[in-house]
C-alpha cells in the first residue's frame, strides 16, 4: 500500500524484470504477474513472491536477483506487482460492469 515503494518498484521491475514478464507483469514469454496465483489472494504469498525474485526458480529461466538487489528493492517489486494487480483486477471488474449495463 505504499505508493512511493510502488513507484520505485515499478521503476525496478522496468529494467530488471520486463524483458520476460513484459510490461507492468502482464505476460511475455515467462508468467504473468497479476492474475491468478500471482494476484493478492492467490496461493503465491507475497514472501513466496520475493522468495522467488530473490533466489529464482530451479529448472526455470528465473534467475536469482538477490545478489543485483536489495532486499528493499525486492520488497518495491512486490508491492509494484501487488498495486498492478488490484488495477488490472478493477479494470476487469469495470468492463464486466460495462457489459452488464449495455444489456439494457
């Protein structure tokens, strides 16, 4: 819920983390960030999250980040990708209004 750790998350995840997760988290060539069990509520936790970004994934093109940043900088990533995706949750919920309303 911060957004000046956002801001510098999402200035982080630029430079570090779009190449294979393209813009904003949302899916290139390796997983999408904000949906599903990447989302706030899903099985992945915020620790599994940074867990992740800090040691990588075995038998993945994830590599480990934890020695390029902090764990401050891992920690902006993660709220970054948390604020996105409540956004991209409310975008999808407002269309689906939208939809619903062109019903009538």
């Amino acid at each position: 819920g911060n957004a000046a750790a956002a801001r510098k998350g999402e200035e982080l995840f630029g430079r570090n983390c779009q190449q294979c997760h393209n813009t904003r988290g949302h899916g290139g060539k390796c997983p999408q960030l904000v949906r599903g069990a990447w989302a706030p509520g899903g099985p992945n936790s915020d620790r599994f999250m940074f867990d992740t970004i800090s040691k990588g994934r075995p038998n993945t093109q994830m590599g480990a980040f934890g020695l390029a940043l902090s764990e401050e900088e891992i920690w902006q990533i993660v709220t970054f990708l948390r604020e996105e995706a409540v956004r991209v949750k409310a975008t999808a919920r407002k269309a689906a209004d939208d939809d619903d309303a062109s019903w009538y």
